[in-house]
C-alpha cells in the first residue's frame, strides 16, 4: 500500500480555552504514535476531533485514502478508548463487546463476539457487569468492544494514567502485545514518558495545540529540536540497542559499537531490541578510570556542550553515542568542563533502565 | 490508653447534640404520623365497609388512580426529553428555563387552577377552539384532571431525570458513537436505561403529587370527582364521619401504591449503587 493508512493535515480548531494549530502527521498500517503532552495540551480535543465530535475550522482527515473530516463519530470506524475504559455499567461483557454489532451488520470474515472473547480470554467473564471485573479485565473488554466494528484506527485518552504503578506497567505490556498484533494503527496520548517510549514507534510531542516536534523516541529524546521539547521529554538519554546477553541479573547492551551493561528486567531477553535510558544526574565524569570496579559502564567521552541548568551544569558528551550529564558547580570547575575536553564517563549497570521495544517492522 | 482530650471533646459535644435534634426530629415524626394514626383510629369496621360500597366512592378512588397514572405518562413523554436536553447541553436562557420548570411550585394550587381555566376553560384559549373543532372538553372531563394535575406535578419528572441523566458519564454517549450509534440510538440504548432510576423516581413523585392534587382540580374541573375532591363534598354534605372513613380508604390505596413503587425503585437503586461498587 502507498498510501498512508491514516493521514491528518493542517487541523486546526478552537473550542473554548483549548485550540488546535495545524496539526499534520501520518501513520503506516501497525504504527502507534504516542502523542506526549502535558494536560491542557489540547491532546484530549485533538482525539475527539478525530474522533468526529468537533469540526475542524480547517484541514482534512483522511483514512484509508477515504475523506473523513465531515463524518459523524458513528461513521468512521474509530475506536476510542478513556481512562477507565468507559464500559456499558448496563451491559454483560459480551454485549459490552457485541454492542457495535447493534448498528452495523457484521462484515464477512470479522470474528464473531463469541471468537473475540475467546481470543482475549474473556470467555468466563461473559455474563458479568463491568463493575465486577479487575482493571486488566476491563481493559480486555474495552479491547474487544472496540475490535468487534473493526476499526480502522485507535484512539487511546490516557487509559493507564489512573492505575496504581504496579497494574500500570501489566497493562502497558498487556496493551502493548495486542497493539502489535492488532495491525491497527493507533495514536496514544499521555503525559507519562515512559509510557510514551515503552509504546512508541513514532511519536509527537505537543504543547499550546501544536504538535512541535514528530519523530522516532530517540530522536525526541536524544534530539529535541526546540528548547519546550527538551524541557518537557526531560534531557534523559534514550539509546536504541540490541540485548546482546543476559546473565546474573545483568544484561549487555550493544549500542553502536560499544557494550552497556544494565540491570536485567523484563526487556532484556538475548537478541531483544531495547531502549537503554540513563538519567543525567547518574551519569559521573572523572579525569581517570573509577578505580571502583563495581561501575560496569565506563566511557572515554568528549564534551560537545556545556550550559547552565539551574545550579547544575548540563554536560552534553560523545561517548560513541550521545550522553547527557549534570554536575554540581565545584565539578565543572574542578574539570575544566569546556568543549572538546577529553574524559571518562561512568554510570552504574542499576541506573540504566530497559524498555523493550517491539522489532522494526 | 492514653486520653485524647481531642476525643474527650469530640465524645461529649455530639452527644448533646445528637439528643437535641433527635428530639426536634422526633416531634416532627411524630407530628406527621400523628394525624393519620388518628384517622384510622376513628374508623370502626362497619362504617369502613359501609363507605366502601357505594359506588360513587370506589369510582372517585379510581379515577384518582387513573388520572395519576396518565398524569406520570404524559410527565415521562413530555418531562424527559426536557430533562435530557437540561442535563446535556447549555443554551443563552437555560436559567429561565430552569426557573419555568419549577415555576409550578411555588404558585398556590387555587392560582394555578384559575389561571388554568383562561387556557382550557369554556372561553380559553386552547379549550375554546378544541371544543369546537373536537367537541371535547377539558372542563367536567378526565382531561382537565390531568392537565390540573400535570401542571402541579410535572417539575418532580423533570428534575429527578435530570438528576439522573447528568450522572450519567457523557464518555458513554461518546464511546457508544464511536461504536457505531447515532443519537438516537445511543438515547435509547445508553443514556435512558442508566438514567432509568432518577426517571422512575421522578415518575413515583409526580404520581404521589398528582394523585394528591386538590385545589387545581376543584377550580378547573369539580366533575367527575377525584377522590379528595370527593371527600371534600362528603365533608361538605355529611361532616366528619363518612369523610373521614373514605380519606381512610383513599390514603390506604395511595399510600400502598406509592410504598410498593419506593419499593421497586429503591431495591433498583441498592442493586445498581452495588453493581457499581462491585
């Protein structure tokens, strides 16, 4: 297929206090965007224009090639899906899934309510009240209810951002499997960035109703192209590397040429495509090698950027990949941090965290 | 235990005050129940059956009933569209139209029958041409009983559907959409059914104000007679005894309907309240 499987272009719309600014992106069959944002973003508005609740005073949404921007909501085959899931309180689990079949015929070759359960393990659950399921479980319902129209895209609200951390990180996973194997395209808003990696394969970062900045995590985290879009992604380091081993609890991380070791966590099975991300106040600089051999991870490293941040110095390097640093006054003076300045950069495996990532497609 | 003079205080002040208004709250109590007791207590078997047979009373109770059942009908087909539209959407205005609604009750029931009688009476406005064009009159029929009664009694439906319908998560109507329903349908199938308890209260209300309904009645239409105003006449013509046994009567069958109808939609709330909480 040339075309995109979803393509949004020049949105722009102002309802109340909230506004959209000439919102453009595309999306290839399979792909989630993950749209981060903080609240007030306008990431709500832009999914339920999507969705066909408010029209755009300008631009198009196109899907499959079809125009969609004047369809009512009930015409467009897009699934939304809210914090808590929003299920029928009225209905059973199967007619929470079946309910869409109510008003369209079902397709030929599209899974029947009872395949769809099945398939989602709900199977046992089909005769109950949403109130009486767990989060995961609801989440599955909303899945399948969802699935059941066969839609064309997803929209995703936030849906894990009320969840305790614990049930957050299962579901992430769990949402994260069927997103892979669903084919759909998907946009995801949060303001959580680990979600936002954990989930991404393209993503945007939006503020004030314009999408400032669109492109693969690491490209947003590693290369923020405006100073909002570094303040809000943070100036962690985010590196894409393949699980080279796992042993002992440690993984090595290959990136680039060069060998990361981490904790090993649910992301790091052998051959596994991660990101490794590394906060900059875990990152220590020092004239020599650490003589503490416990420090696995140490880098002959350049400086290729200092600024101020706050009291601290941000310390930008390349250590045959890029790094950030922050470090205290006294270090910066200490040594003699200016561009070019040739030293050793060193971070425990424990502070290198994992996210799996599903294989390039 | 350590004392708590924080506790100290907390467990004797409440303690006076729980006495104090369990007390106000018992006099009220007993000042409502009070009356009635007394009236079933004057009532002896015999002038109870006596009243019970004759027809004129058996017919006037059932209109009463009738007339408050059709009344709760017309309040649902009319009051709940109102309410929906209150509870969803905000309009330049709204406030007049909330004052509107609830006009009703705060405007004396003799008031309200008089004002009635300009628009359904013999030269009103809507009853003049009506008859002509029909022959049908609203004055000496059921129809100006349930137009006296809708017209006092219709706030409670709109009010407590409206109740309803806003605690209803617009997200709902939202996903239903996007699953494939159009407004109607999601009217029909999402937002009714949940609001379906705040309705059905509101519906018991209308039902226990228009079956109580008095003085709008009498003004615009004395004939046929409902049941008060029945007893009313009764008063008039023989004194306290026979009035009293059918007010008995009266309020025995009232009563029952409205408790069996508490009844219903309370279980239905428990069930819905523990649905929810799971």
């Amino acid at each position: 297929m040339v075309a995109s499987a979803v393509a949004v272009e020049g949105l722009s719309l102002q309802v109340g206090a909230f506004a959209l600014q000439d919102i453009s992106f595309s999306l290839s069959a399979g792909e989630t965007f993950v749209i981060l944002g903080p609240s007030g973003a306008g990431k709500s508005l832009l999914l339920e224009t999507l969705a066909g609740f408010y029209r755009p005073a300008r631009g198009r949404i196109l899907i499959g090639g079809r125009d969609l921007t004047d369809a009512p909501p009930e015409a467009r085959r897009i699934a939304l899906m809210f914090q808590d899931y929003a299920l029928f309180p009225h209905l059973n689990v199967a007619q929470n899934v079946g309910f869409g079949l109510r008003f369209s015929p079902r397709r030929s070759g599209a899974e029947p309510v009872g395949a769809l359960l099945k398939r989602l393990g709900l199977e046992h659950l089909a005769g109950r009240k949403p109130a009486r399921l767990s989060g995961g479980e609801q989440q599955r319902v909303a899945l399948a209810r969802a699935l059941a129209m066969e839609p064309a895209l997803f929209l995703f609200d936030e849906p894990l951002s009320a969840l305790d951390a614990r049930s957050r990180d299962t579901l992430r996973s769990e949402l994260k499997t069927f997103l892979g194997r669903a084919g759909v395209p998907a946009i995801y808003v949060t303001h959580d960035q680990l979600e936002a990696l954990a989930l991404a394969d393209k993503m945007a970062v939006m503020s004030n109703g314009a999408l400032l900045q669109v492109g693969t995590p690491s490209e947003i985290f590693n290369a923020p192209a405006s100073e909002v879009v570094a303040n809000f992604v943070g100036v962690e380091t985010v590196l894409e590397g393949t699980v080279l081993s796992v042993s002992e609890g440690m993984a090595a991380i290959g990136i680039g040429g060069r060998i990361l070791h981490a904790l090993a966590n649910d992301a790091a099975a052998a051959n596994a495509s991660v990101l490794a991300c590394i906060r900059p106040e875990d990152v220590a600089l020092a004239r020599t090698t650490h003589p503490d051999s416990s420090v696995r991870n140490q880098f002959p490293a350049r400086v290729t950027a200092v600024a101020a941040a706050g009291p601290l110095f941000k310390i930008t390097l390349d250590a045959g990949f890029p790094l950030v640093a922050y470090v205290s006054k006294q270090s910066y003076l200490e040594l003699g941090l200016v561009s070019g300045v040739a030293l050793i950069a060193s971070v425990k495996a424990t502070a290198v965290h994992l996210i799996g990532r599903a294989a390039p497609p | 235990m350590t004392p708590d003079p924080a506790r100290r205080q907390g467990f004797g002040q409440p303690r006076g005050l729980m006495f104090v208004f369990s007390l106000a709250g018992g006099l009220l109590l007993v000042f409502i129940a009070l009356p009635l007791l007394r009236l079933y207590g004057a009532q002896t078997p015999a002038s109870l059956m006596r009243v019970a047979a004759m027809a004129e009373v058996r017919s006037a109770i059932l209109l009463s009933v009738e007339a408050a059942f059709l009344t709760a009908a017309c309040a649902a087909l009319l009051g709940v569209p109102l309410a929906y539209l209150l509870a969803r959407t905000s309009f330049r205005g709204k406030g007049l139209v909330e004052a509107i609604v609830d006009l009703p009750l705060a405007v004396p029931h003799t008031v309200v029958g008089i004002a009635l009688l300009f628009v359904f009476g013999r030269t009103g406005i809507i009853g003049a041409p009506i008859s002509e064009l029909t022959g049908y009159q609203f004055w000496g029929s059921a129809g100006g009983i349930v137009i006296a009664m809708l017209y006092v009694s219709a706030p409670y439906t709109v009010n407590a559907a409206r109740v309803g319908f806003e605690a209803v998560d617009p997200r709902l109507e939202k996903v239903a959409r996007t699953l494939g329903a159009g407004r109607w349908a999601v009217f029909l199938q999402v937002s009714l059914p949940l609001a379906a308890r705040g309705i059905l209260t509101g519906l018991t209300l209308t039902f226990a104000r228009s079956i109580s309904e008095f003085g709008s009645v009498i003004v615009l239409t004395y004939y046929p007679m409902t049941a008060p105003v029945k007893i009313y006449d009764m008063f008039l013509q023989f004194g306290l005894g026979d009035a009293s046994a059918m007010a008995a009567l009266f309020l025995a069958v009232s009563l029952s309907l409205f408790v069996i109808f508490r009844a219903l939609f309370a279980s239905r709330r428990g069930a819905a309240a523990g649905e929810r909480r799971g």
